[in-house]
C-alpha cells in the first residue's frame, strides 16, 4: 500500500490526496548497449571433458569467440541427446555469458546421480545465432481447471505446463503469459492447484502472471492476498528476469526482462482494469526503457468483436462495471498510444467466441498487435488450449496457432491461427554472433558407471480371467530365464501354476493356472529367485509374499496407461465423424459430436464405441459389467454387453436432452427395443452404470437403482464381450471398467458416502447398506474398508458411523451372504476425508508502544483463512466497545488506557488469539521548548487498513482542538470530525471513504 508523509505545511491546512501513489521502480536497469561496429565475432564449441553418472567426473562444454572481447558476449545454444535437461543433469538455461575481457566460456554438465544402473547417456549442445526464431506461449484463463467445475480439472493446467517444459528447446519456448483468472473463487485450495501447475515452470521458463477479477478484483478495492501469498515478490525478485514492481510485496503489476531473437523486451503484467496511478507508473518504465520492446499483459484488453473494450456501450464484462477505473480504450489512451516501443498485447477474460484481434498504430507510427484468447466456456473448461506465439525474426514476422496437449488438438479457424508480417519489431535484429559451421556442434557422455546391487523387488499384482492369469510386476527389468521359471512363483491353498511368461516391457511376468479360486478367499502368491538385469546379476534371495482376497475378475481397466491396448474402436455414425477416443489421467474419453442418422432420432442410433477386443470374452455370458461415466453433454452415453460383432450386441442408451433411458437388442443386424422409460442424467455428474446378464435376464442399475422396473428377459445372444458407447456426445468420460463373473449372487448398494464424496474432519462418515431382499434370505452384512471388516450385521438396518478418520482416501465395499451361502458384492465406493479448514492465522502481530499522556496510540493486524473473518479488541480481556477492525484507534491517551491489548479474530472455523500488546503511558510533561514553538498542523500519512478503510495520520504542535474536512473536488469542503489532541500524533478513519476514486482531506487548528 502506498503510503505517502513527510508533507510539510502552514500550521492550518494541508490538502492529501487520497489517490495519490508513490512510484515504486526496482531495479530500472540500463538498456542493452548496440553492438560496437566492426566484423561480428565468430562462435564455436567444443567438448572440454565427459561425464560420469556417479559425479566422480562431471562434463564440460568450451564456447570460444573470436574478435573483440571489449564486452560480453551472450551465446544461445539447443540441447538434446539421450539424456534429459533437468533430470540426468542440473539443468542448462541455453545461454552462456563469454565475460568481457575473455575469449572463452564454460558449460557445466553436472550430472544428477540416481544410484541406478543403466545404460551411458550423451548431451549434445548445438550453438544458434541470437535471432534465431522463439516462441512465446500465452495461458488463457484456468480458472476452471483450479476450480475443477464446468469439466476442467486441474489435469488439464499441469498438461499445458508439462507440454510447455518438454518442449522448451524443440519450440525454443523462451517466456510464458498467464492472461489471469487462474483460480475462479479466489480459494486457498484453487491457488494450491494453481501453483502446483504453474510450478512446473520454474527454473526452466520464466512468467508472467495477469492477476484477473476471479482472482481478487471483482470491485474497486484489491482483495489479491491470496495470490501474493501463493505467489510471492520473494519468489521472483532474485531472477534475472525480474524487473520491479509497483507496491512494495506485490506483484499485481510488475514488470520482467528477457531477451530474444536478437531483440531485448520488457514485459507487463497489469492488474485488471488498472488504475491511473498504475499507468503513470508503467508510462514511466517503459520511458526507461526505450531500446525494449514492449509487451503488456492484462486480464482484458481486446473484445471478441475485435474493438478495444470499452468502445462500446453494449459490451459486457467491462472493467468499470465492476467498479475498476480503466478499460481497453483508456489503457489504449494513457498508456499504450505513447511508446514507439509497444509492440503486443494479451488479454483474456472476455467470453462470446472467446478470440479477437486487432492492429493498432501508435503516436510514433508502430504497429501494436492486440490479441485476445479465452476458451473457458468450451469442452472441459477451455479444453487445454493455449496459444503458440511463433517469431521469425529473419522474415519480421509472427505466427499464432493455438493447441491443447490435454486433448492433442489444434484449432485451426482464422481466429485461431493466423499470421503477421512486417510487424516493425525485428528491422534491427542481428544475428549478435557468427557460427563457426565446423564447431556448430559438439557432444559428450554421461557413462553409467553405477553398479546396482540391489535385488529386484515387486511392485503390482493383479489378476484378471476365470480361472485367473496373474501379473507381476517389478521394479526394474529382470532377468529372462530366471522371470520365466515357473518353481520362482508359487500360490498357496493347492493353487498350481503352468507357466511363467516374460512380457515386452521386461519388468511384467504373465503367470497362468489351470487352478479354480474360491471367491472372497485369502491367497498368497511368493515369489523368490528371480534376478535382474544389472552386470551383477542380483537375485531374490528373501521370499516377497503378496496376500490378496480373490473375487473373480474377467476384465478390469482403470484407464491409466495411455493407450487403448486392447479394445477396438467402431464408428457407426457418420455425422460430425470420426470419433475421438483417448486415454489419460485415468479416464476414457470420447470427444468428438459423431452421430446418426440424425439429430432427433431416438432408436436405431449410430454412435461410436469402443469393444474389448480379446477372442476369450467373445465367450462371456454370465457377467457383471459395472464403469462410472460422466458426460459434460446431455446425448447418449451407455454400454454394450454380449457383443459378437457390429450386427449382434445388446446396448443400454441413456439420453439427458431427450429424456430417456431405453435398452435394445440387435440381432443380425435388426434393432428391437426390449425397455424404455423416461429418464435421463445429469450433465458433469458421476454415474456408476452396471449391467447384469444371467442366463436370460438383464438387469440393469444406474447408482444402484434398477432401471425398467426389473429384470428384462430376452434369450437371443447368449455370449459376447463389453463397449463403452457414445452417441452425439462431444465430451464423455468413463473409468473404472470392470467385468466380473455373475452366479445369481444377492444384491447390495452402499447408499453412504456416495462415490466421490468428500469429507472435512473431524466430521463422522456415515456409512449405510441397502440390500435387495425381496424374499428374508439375506444372512448376513459385511463392510470392509480394503480388506478390513469394519461392521457385521445380521439384520437391518445396515447402518455405521466411522469417526475420528484422518486425512486420505478410503474405499468401502460391502458383502451379503444369503441362506445358501452364496455372496454378492457392492460396487466400491470412494471418499476423501480432508484436513479441517483453517481457522484464522495472524500474519502482523500488533506491537507494544510506549506513548506520552495525551498522544495517540494505533494497533493494527493482519490475519488470513477462509472469509469472513471478524475481529474484536480487547484491553485486559475485556471487550473493547466497537472495536472490530483489523485496527485499534486510541486517541488522547490517558493512564486509564494502559494495559494488555489483545485482538480476538474469528471465522466459521474457529477463533484465534493475537500476541499481546502493552500500551504503556508516560507522564513525563512534554519538554518545555515544544511549548515555545508556533502551532502547527499536518497531515503526515494515509494508509489504507483493511477492508479498504484509509487511515489517516495526523501531526500537530501546541493546538488542542483539530477540525478535519473533506472534499471530491477541492472545492466545497465538509467537516468530517473534531479532534482533540494532548499530545503531538493523531489518527482518524474515513469509513465512507471506501472505495472512492478521490477524496481530499485537510486539518484545521480550531485552537
């Protein structure tokens, strides 16, 4: 907060503007001096020394230079090769600083050791001139993905930021733009996930972060601690690239250097709507800097009908709507029109078509290409599109394509990928250097000389098929003689297996039986013997026993491993085709609208869908198939069940915008529908859709309900595999597919917790049962959490309160028993259970004073936690009578006023207690040569306190009584208070002062 004293005055009037901001300029710096004229020098590298992964040796590149030393020289070079920046080795930057006065710089590579034993890795380094083209990426608004609502998750962000590390040297990604809006409710936990994906980022490109209305400027007065919290002037103020900021411990405006393709740029990150003060201040940097270039970076600027905003009336979502002081137009006007050396701006926040643009031409004739981009209200929140800003400083030119990493999509409209030539910016650009073409490139080796005396170990068991083939997997490749020797493995209770088999990954051994499981039972599986692929072959000379309880599975996919293997994907419809079916984060994902034959039909519908391609469960017929779905569109989603090929299948339809469910059969190619009733689901909710075929019946359940009012009988296909299916559904997400065999097992839910249920401590977790029990014949109840019995009833109700749980995620599942001793299991549910939300946390502590009888004395604190947070003082412990701000006003203090101050500050949480304070009172008579000098006045400093109240400080000399004014104009004065002084200090508050643009103070000496 600016804070403004030292004004002196005649001892009636002093005139303070409250809107009037201090310049806070750090580190102004100099411009890059021009190249000395002359031959340019030529560059070359070579490899100094290899490496050893160990460190016993690191490796070394030598750049030299030829020419002039008279001043640095910086070299850019690309790095690739088998070994990863960052991972095999402490990462390189890509530049190298030649010092003045020499001819010759090093790089480092220093490897990173991590004990294992592998194969030697190599590091090339290849030099490139200083204009060699680079790419500047701009992140639209996440506030979707940090919020994880509207079918953003915060997968979607950490994908934009890892694409952007991995490619940093093949796209030469030099700076990154947030355009603000990175969280949508300004929430501890959303900044949480923000810094998480953004975090990536550090120490490999630098940034820029816009700070948006969603995170913290929805009105005129800056409710941005959050995000200085998270993101803190500390966190950047030491990097290279880090220019200054316009109050002190904020980086809502700031400014950042870098350098690139020949040319030296200042960026800008402007608060939303920015003020007056602010644009003084950055007109005043960019004045400093007149051989950068210019980029600002703001929340909004363009609208998406390619004007400025603010240029119309009819335009939405202007920031003077929300009570900021400048939009598009007047940033255009005061800012940006002023600079020969503006060059882009880049904005988001708008929505409409969420893209514009437009080619401005400032005071000195250059051209100021404004772009805006903002996807948050198409698929997934905004889909993980970003934009690529591609320039080509040999050409003068720039390319903006615009891509999403998450769903490996480009948009490929003019709005979304266009070009600019003769931009004006890179006339002047020089290569800074010549390559010397022998020496461009040279390269070194990371030997490995680790030895790994560590046996392999196991780290995964799982199983799937009647009779079961287990999976083992290590943690390291092993060895193949010893990997498939079936005597290595063995399972308990007579289990017999028949063969061992080494998988391509070389970390994974297939194990088959002719064995019968019997469900629910313990089992364990050992494994001994087995060795790995290392030079000293280490072997497994401890048994390592895995105990699992067996339940029969013939197909089970979490979705995680990134490609479909296995299933096989058939398109029906011919509309908005093809398909598009992913993998990733643990969900199956089909994104694409296809459909057909139409968009009203409601029965022989031609969709896509993916079956599980495995010749065995071309033979499944008695099963279970249960998958959780979640649609951020309203068509149809659904399964299919006793597939054999494209004209045999059964298929349950589910339908939100038309209202149904329906389930049909096609035989030999003719549709037949067996069930229909109305119906559908909710768009972005998670779903778990389980079908059960036993002989003739279906029976089909939605979150545990039936659906058609029971079992449908229908006998035409007796076996066949599993789809998941989509029909005009552009964004529809499954996971957790599992096929289970069916012997007409008793059925049960868990009602409590629903899946995907979230819990904060220390509240209970209610947990409660249902079971379908038409005919008495339920046994008993069981309530496992994993493989732990939790509760056992033998009559309803089936109900369990679980307290005291700490934090982490649980997952519960239940199990009948019925007279005949047959077992039904429920679908899994999962829960979370979450810390307690924070109670208030003091930041600034109030401090002791030691003040004279009849001064002023002020406390003041800062605290954070969830909004809203309240405060009372207290003197001794006892309420202080309407103290509750954050600050505490005591004037014309007396004896009766010392003591212990305390503050008390509260939310829905909890309360907490600040430090003490002791205001102690001296009674020392002032010195006597006070009282001989003339009577003045002043006002010394405004501060504005929280929530947005200016606090104001008042100085006086031998006058008792001071009247304090107001005034919006400097014209017509009001009287606000009277103050009456003892001492030399006095403070008042303006509350109506809130808020306003300008509001001018003056101090009258009454006597």
């Amino acid at each position: 907060m600016p804070v403004i004293g030292n004004l002196q005055s005649c001892h009636l009037r002093v005139l303070l503007p409250l809107w009037l901001a201090a310049l806070c300029l750090a580190r102004p710096g100099v411009s890059k001096a021009d190249d000395t004229n002359g031959a340019l020098p030529v560059v070359s590298v070579q490899t100094a020394r290899n490496a050893t992964m160990s460190g016993s040796q690191s490796g070394a590149f030598t750049i030299q230079r030829t020419g002039d030393t008279g001043q640095a020289l910086v070299v850019n070079y690309r790095i690739s090769g088998t070994a990863t920046n960052g991972v095999d080795y402490q990462r390189l930057s890509g530049t190298v600083t030649i010092p003045t006065g020499q001819s010759s710089a090093t790089i480092g590579v220093m490897p990173i050791d991590n004990l294992a034993e592998g194969s030697n890795k190599n590091v090339t380094v290849t030099l490139v001139p200083q204009n060699q083209p680079f790419t500047v990426v701009a992140l639209p608004d996440t506030q979707y993905y940090t919020h994880e609502i509207n079918g953003g998750a915060r997968d979607i962000f950490t994908a934009q930021t890892q694409w952007i590390v991995d490619h940093k040297y093949d796209s030469n990604i030099v700076f990154v733009l947030h355009e603000g809006d990175i969280t949508d409710g300004n929430s501890a936990p959303e900044w949480t996930n923000a810094t998480t994906s953004i975090g990536l980022l550090d120490g490999v490109v630098p940034y820029a972060l816009a700070v948006g209305n969603h995170d913290g400027l929805m009105g005129s007065q800056s409710q941005t601690a959050l995000f200085n919290q998270f993101f803190p002037v500390s966190k950047y103020q030491n990097l290279l690239t880090f220019g200054g900021v316009f109050e002190s411990n904020r980086m809502d405006n700031c400014y950042h250097l870098f350098s690139a393709g020949g040319v030296d740029w200042l960026v800008f990150s402007l608060e939303f709507g920015p003020r007056d003060e602010v644009l003084t201040w950055a007109n005043q940097v960019a004045t400093n800097y007149p051989n950068r270039r210019v980029i600002l970076l703001t929340h909004t600027h363009v609208y998406y009908d390619n004007t400025l905003q603010g240029s119309s009336t009819n335009q939405l979502w202007m920031p003077t709507s929300y009570g900021r002081e400048n939009n598009g137009t007047d940033v255009w006007e005061k800012f940006i029109r002023h600079h020969a050396n503006m060059a882009f701006t880049f904005n988001g926040h708008v929505l409409g078509t969420g893209t514009g643009r437009l080619v401005g031409v400032g005071d000195y004739g250059n051209q100021v290409f404004q772009m805006l981009a903002n996807y948050q209200m198409g698929l997934f929140g905004g889909g993980g599109y970003f934009r690529m800003v591609q320039f080509f400083p040999d050409q003068d030119k720039m390319s903006v394509t615009t891509y999403s990493p998450f769903l490996d999509s480009w948009l490929t409209d003019t709005n979304n990928q266009f070009a600019y030539t003769n931009l004006g910016v890179f006339t002047n650009a020089g290569p800074g250097y010549l390559l010397d073409t022998q020496y461009a490139s040279a390269g070194l080796i990371i030997t490995n000389d680790n030895v790994d005396l560590t046996p392999p170990g196991v780290c995964g068991i799982s199983y799937a098929g009647v009779p079961p083939v287990f999976k083992v997997t290590f943690n390291e490749p092993v060895e193949t003689v010893s990997a498939q020797t079936v005597t290595n493995y063995s399972v308990d209770n007579g289990i017999h297996l028949t063969s061992a088999t080494l998988l391509s990954d070389g970390k994974t051994v297939a194990l088959a039986t002719d064995s019968d499981f019997t469900p629910n039972t313990l089992y364990t599986l050992t494994v001994n013997h087995v060795k790995d692929c290392s030079r000293a072959a280490n072997e497994m000379v401890v048994p390592v026993a895995n105990t699992f309880m067996y339940s029969p599975i013939l197909l089970s996919d979490d979705f995680t491993n990134g490609v479909l293997q296995g299933w096989m994907v058939v398109d029906e419809g011919t509309l908005a085709a093809p398909s598009k079916w992913l993998e990733g984060s643990g969900r199956l994902m089909q994104l694409s609208d296809i459909y057909g034959p139409n968009a009203n039909a409601t029965d022989h519908r031609k969709g896509t869908y993916l079956y599980w391609n495995d010749p065995q469960a071309l033979g499944w017929n008695t099963y279970a198939l249960s998958v959780t779905f979640n649609s951020v569109d309203d068509d149809g989603v659904g399964v299919m069940f006793r597939y054999q090929n494209p004209s045999n299948y059964y298929k349950v339809d589910l339908d939100s915008q038309r209202n149904f469910h329906k389930l049909f059969k096609m035989v030999g190619g003719i549709e037949t529908t067996l069930a229909t009733e109305s119906g559908g689901y909710v768009v972005g909710s998670n779903y778990v859709l389980r079908v059960e075929v036993t002989n003739s019946e279906i029976t089909v359940l939605l979150n545990g309900t039936v659906l058609f009012g029971g079992a449908i009988t229908d006998s035409d296909l007796k076996a066949g595999t599993v789809a998941p299916y989509s029909w005009g559904s552009q964004g529809v997400f499954f996971n957790t597919l599992r096929v289970t065999p069916l012997c007409r097992w008793p059925r049960l839910t868990i009602q409590s917790p629903t899946n995907g249920a979230a819990f904060s401590q220390p509240d209970p977790v209610p947990v409660e049962v249902d079971t379908y029990d038409p005919d008495g014949s339920v046994k008993r109840v069981d309530l496992f959490w994993e493989t732990s019995i939790l509760a056992t009833w033998t009559n309803a109700p089936y109900f369990f309160q679980w307290t005291n749980l700490p934090p982490g995620n649980y997952t519960l599942t239940a199990q009948v028993v019925d007279n005949a001793g047959l077992i039904g299991i429920s679908t899994p549910v999962n829960f979370v259970v979450t810390p307690p939300s924070p109670k208030p946390m003091f930041i600034v502590q109030p401090a002791s004073q030691n003040v004279r009888s009849g001064s002023a004395a002020m406390f003041s604190v800062q605290a954070t936690g969830p909004q809203p947070i309240y405060y009372q003082w207290l003197c001794n412990g006892v309420p202080l009578n309407g103290a509750t701000n954050t600050f505490l006003i005591l004037n014309n203090v007396q004896p009766a006023n010392a003591g212990t101050n305390t503050v008390l500050a509260s939310n829905q949480w909890g309360s907490v207690v600040s430090q003490p304070a002791i205001l102690s009172v001296d009674l020392t008579p002032s010195p006597a040569g006070n009282m001989n000098g003339p009577p003045s006045v002043c006002l010394s400093g405004v501060e504005i306190m929280d929530p947005g109240v200016p606090l104001i400080s008042v100085d006086v000399t031998n006058v008792t009584v001071v009247r304090i004014d107001w005034s919006s104009n400097l014209l017509g004065w009001a009287p606000l208070l009277t103050l009456t002084n003892g001492g030399n200090m006095l403070y008042f508050v303006d509350p109506d002062g809130t808020g306003q643009p300008r509001r001018f103070y003056r101090a009258v000496a009454q006597q």
